[in-house]
C-alpha cells in the first residue's frame, strides 16, 4: 500500500516521520525559546520590584519604546518627579539602568561609595566593537585600551596615574604660562575675526593639549585637528546618547555582535573611522618622540614608561588621544554656552566689570595673581560650568563593582548608572529658577546661595574614583579665559540688518552627550580703547612667546589627505 501511495504523489511513511520530527524540532525549539523568554521577563520582573523605581519593562525590548528621540535627561528628569524618587530605573532592552537626579543621591552614591562605584558597565559597541575592549587585567586575553572605558582594576590604575602625571593637578601649574598665553591669544584673534569665535575656542583648546601632548602648538583654526577631530568627537557622542540612533540591539544581544560586520554596514563604517583614529595619535605620538625624544612633554614621558609599564602600542595611542578626546570638545563647548550666557543675561554683566575694572584696570588683562581677589568673576565661573554643564549625562556611565543597596533598593553588580548632570544642576531645592544665568547663586552671603554636598557647587566634572582626569587643567584654563573675555568684550546678541537686536534659544543645543549650543550669531564690542591697545600688545607679545611650540606635522597631514582620498 504504502509504494502505490508513493506512486500516486501521496506521502510515504518516511516523509511523514522526517515531517514530523521536524514539526515537533520546531514546536520544541520555539518552546524553549518562549521558556526563555518567560525565564527572562521572570528574571527582569523579579529586578523590577527590588530596583529602584521605574516604569514597568515588556519582555525584550524594556522601555527602549518610551525613550525620545533626543535629549533623553530632560526625560529622566521628568521621570524622576513622576515616580518621586531622585533615583530612577529605566530598561534599555534587557538591561537595567539606573539614573541618579538629584546631587545629594549622586553624592550618596558616586562619592560617598567611590569604591564601589568605579567601574564602567560592558560597553558593547563603544568598547569591545571598537576594538578598545575593558578588561582591566593585564594578562587578559583582550586587555582594555583605554581609560575612559576601562573597567576598574589594575591596568585602570595604571592608566590613570599616567594621565595624571600629564595632566593631575599637580602638573597643571606648570603649563600656566601657555595655556594663558592661548587665551591672550583668543581674545587678540576675536578682535580681528569675531564672526568666527567659535573656531578661536576650539583653536585655543586643541592647541593646549596639543602642547602638553606633542610640544606642537595648533597655529591656524584650519588645522585638521579641529576641523577633524571635533568633528568625530560631536558625532561620537551623539552616538553614544541612549535614543533613538543608540545601537541598543547589540548591548541587548551581545552574541550578536559576533556576526558578521557586513550586516550592519552604518555602525562598522564609523567604528572604522574611530580605528583609525587609534592609530593615527600612535603616528602623532612617535613623531614628536622622533624629532625630539629629550623634549619635555606627555608622549616623550610616555615612551619613557612604556618599558615599566610594558605599554602596547594601542595604549600610547589612546592616553595620548585622549586629551584631544576628553579635553578639547569639552573646554571650547564651555566658552561658547558662556558666549551665549552673556548675549542671554546681559543684566549680570555689569556686576563682574565692576570687579574687573576695580582689581585689573584698563592696561592689562587679569592674570592667574588676581584670582584671590576675583571673587564674583570666580563665582561667575562657577555659573558657567552649572548652567548649561557640557557632559549633560556626566560623561561615562559608572558601574558597581558589587551589588549595592540605595535606600532598600537593589542595585547589581554592573549595572550602568549614570549622573543626570541635566537634572542635578536643574533642581530647583539647590538651584531656584534653575534657567537663569545668576552668578549670584554662588556667593557666599547671598540669599540665592544654597547648601551644596561638595564644596565646588557643582558635579560638571563627575564623581570618585573615575572624576575628569584634565579637572584642574579645564578650571584653570575656563577661568582665565572668561575672565580676560569679560574684561575685553561687552559680549551682546548680534544685529540683524534694521538694527534690531537678534534673540538667543538658551534651549538650542545639539543632541550629543558633550552638548554645545547650535550656531548662534553675536557681538563682540571691546570695552575701552585702552583695553584694545592692552588686548593687542598681549596677543603679539603672547604669539611670540608661543612660537617656541611652531611647527608643521607630516603625519598629519599625511593621515588627512589619505582620510580625504578614501572619503
Ligand atoms: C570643561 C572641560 C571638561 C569637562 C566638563 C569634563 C567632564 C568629564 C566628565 C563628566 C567625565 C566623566 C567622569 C565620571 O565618570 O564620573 C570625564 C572623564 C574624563 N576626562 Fe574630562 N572633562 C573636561 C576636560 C577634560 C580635559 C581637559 C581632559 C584631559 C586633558 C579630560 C580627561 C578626562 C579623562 C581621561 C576622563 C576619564 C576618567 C576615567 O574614566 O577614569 N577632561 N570628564
């Protein structure tokens, strides 16, 4: 029966069994895989109740659905006050994420329990796609490369005592008279070209580092280095942002980053480009160390660790890139949002030239001497780094190392927790009428002033162990340029053609975790002739003093031309 079955197109009885073992393969694996997916929402709903509070997740996906498309603090923050907790859970997929929105948590947490908090949760795409990798071992298989990502431990340790010896505050000091220099320097070149200020910040900024890395000053505001690197450094951090563009399919599904890169073509082809800007600060590196290995300045230092510390060439490469990376986006972006505190606030303007004209006068500008007696423009400052504080989400997320307890809520082990610098800096208990550009918060008798959990009044920096390394190098420099800009400039909002004043959005700015305000036009007025002439015979005087760092890079522009070729 069964060959005439056969004969006649019906199925024999080996096709039936192959079909059902089939059937039942495909009901068991799709049973296991719904196992699985109970097992782990289980598992997501059991953390849900212990974690701090948040909105429910739905299995897989978490709340990613509910995240906007940009500027995800302002939501956090609104979060925070729906579930009236200061420290939030929100589910990136899978994965937990805790939010901290208030300093006093952030405090409690980040400083008070530094020690467990000093770690970096996995960063799938960032760390390990990138090719930098975390582990902090120095036997692991993959050692991590840098720093910034690093999860704490020996090799972090390593890392960090060598940014410090280049940039630890400590060393700081010692490159006052340059970067003060840079500074004079900015102030002579917005007199001559005010419409392009922005790219005097930016000059400023990548030229200092640039010093205290490869002994090389930034001359022209053409430099690759800027037009460049920034660059990168403004689309990476957008990146890195949890929203809509946030490769969240890989940190929720690490193994699928094991597949193959042609599969996800728009992610690999800027992790090459950050590859390949691995390499290029090793070629920057071994070139200043080449022409001069006696010279004194952070590469020729590191080379000279490198036998210590057994240092790959990866790792040169990033300590050394990371002062363009972590130093020079960050520094300008904070000149331009104080540009812009001025053209929005100008009634706060006359309360710091009174300071500046009664301690500096008309024919100099101020100098590191009169930060004693600077108390409103030091304030003002302050201000600065508050109001609209450029690591918006405090840089990196931090990780316990431990499971940790916050008021009976449980935070494991590696979860990612990050400061809502947005939300700390924009609460009304400490900061009332949080929008306003109000130097006066931070005097000490005034009645806007409020208690703050550390002395500085601020978290723009972060917290702990994993504090900014280029802290003290970035405070110096903001100081002193401020307030040589103050003294020089009446900085207004520009003109349009009838004369009429060209408002300012304090609400315009870019989407990326190192934010900065979008393009906005303004005005730069010198205050006195006498502080024109003082302006002008600094900025020579300064120009001269800074020519012992001149000098043309061949791997540079090498590496560029190459870029601009493939591109
Ligand atoms: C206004 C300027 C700057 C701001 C607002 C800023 C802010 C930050 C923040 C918020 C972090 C993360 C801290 C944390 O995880 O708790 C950080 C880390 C870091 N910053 Fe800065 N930074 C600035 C300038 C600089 C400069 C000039 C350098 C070096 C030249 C630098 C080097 C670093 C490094 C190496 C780290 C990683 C530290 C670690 O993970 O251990 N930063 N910065």
């Amino acid at each position: 029966m069964a060959v005439i079955g056969s004969s006649m197109g019906l199925p024999s009885v080996s096709d039936i069994f192959a079909s059902n073992v089939l059937r039942l393969v495909l009901a068991l694996l799709a049973a296991s895989g719904l196992a699985g997916l109970l097992l782990d929402f289980a598992r997501m709903l059991r953390l849900h109740r212990k974690m701090p509070p948040g909105p429910m997740p739905w299995p897989i996906i978490g709340n990613t659905h509910l995240l906007p498309k940009v500027k995800p603090w302002y939501y956090f923050e609104q979060l925070s006050k729906q579930f009236d907790s200061p420290v939030i859970t929100f589910w990136i997929g899978r994965n937990p994420t805790v939010w901290i929105n208030d300093a006093q948590s952030a405090s409690e947490l980040l400083e008070k329990k530094a020690a467990v908090y000093s770690s970096r949760p996995r960063m799938v795409v960032f760390a390990e796609l990138t090719g930098m990798q975390q582990s902090s071992d120095p036997n692991a298989k993959v050692p991590g490369t840098n720093l910034v990502t690093m999860f704490y431990g020996e090799r972090w340790r390593v890392h960090r005592k060598l940014t410090h010896q280049g940039v630890g505050l400590q060393q700081v000091r010692r490159y006052r008279g340059f970067q003060n220099d840079e500074s004079k320097v900015i102030a002579y070149d917005i007199l001559r070209s005010p419409e392009q200020y922005v790219a005097h910040y930016e000059r400023y900024a990548a030229s200092v580092v640039s010093i205290i890395g490869f002994n090389r000053r930034v001359s022209s505001i053409e430099d690759p280095i800027i037009t460049e690197v920034i660059a990168v450094m403004q689309k990476a951090a957008e990146l890195k942002v949890p929203g809509k563009e946030f490769p969240m399919l890989f940190e929720t599904f690490p193994w699928m980053a094991r597949l193959s890169p042609s599969l996800f073509p728009w992610i690999f082809k800027g992790l090459g480009r950050r590859r390949r800007g691995q390499e290029f600060f090793y070629t920057l590196a071994e070139e200043a160390h080449t022409k001069d290995p006696d010279q004194s300045c952070y590469v020729n230092d590191l080379f000279k660790e490198q036998p210590k510390y057994n240092l790959r060439k990866q790792e040169i490469s990033s300590l050394a890139g990371n002062l363009f990376g972590a130093g020079s986006d960050t520094s300008s972006s904070t000149l331009i949002t104080f540009t812009l505190a001025c053209c929005a606030f100008p009634e706060v303007l006359p309360k710091v030239w009174e300071e500046l004209d009664r301690v500096v006068g008309p024919h100099r500008s101020p100098s590191w001497e009169d930060e004693p007696e600077l108390v409103y423009t030091k304030a003002f400052v302050k201000e600065v780094f508050r109001w609209r504080s450029v690591a918006i989400i405090g840089g990196q997320p931090h990780a316990p190392v431990s499971d940790d307890e916050w008021n009976g809520y449980i935070i494991p082990k590696g979860t990612w927790t990050q400061g809502n610098v947005w939300s700390i800096h924009h609460n009304e208990k400490d900061f009332p009428d949080p929008d306003r550009f109000n130097p006066d918060r931070y005097m000490k008798d005034s009645p806007e002033s409020r208690p703050f959990p550390n002395e500085k009044g601020y978290m723009t920096f972060g917290w702990g162990r994993r504090v900014c390394s280029g802290q003290g190098l970035a405070e110096q420099g903001t100081f002193i340029t401020v307030a040589r800009m103050l003294w020089a400039f009446n900085i207004q909002k520009a003109l349009d053609e009838q004369g009429n004043e060209v408002p300012v959005d304090i609400f315009s700015y870019t989407d990326g975790l190192n934010w900065r305000p979008q393009p906005f036009k303004c005005r730069f007025t010198v205050r006195s002739p006498e502080i024109r002439a003082a302006i002008e015979r600094e900025g020579r005087q300064a120009l001269q003093d800074l020519s012992e760092y001149d000098g043309e890079s061949e791997a540079m522009d090498r590496f560029f031309k190459h870029n601009k070729q493939e591109a």
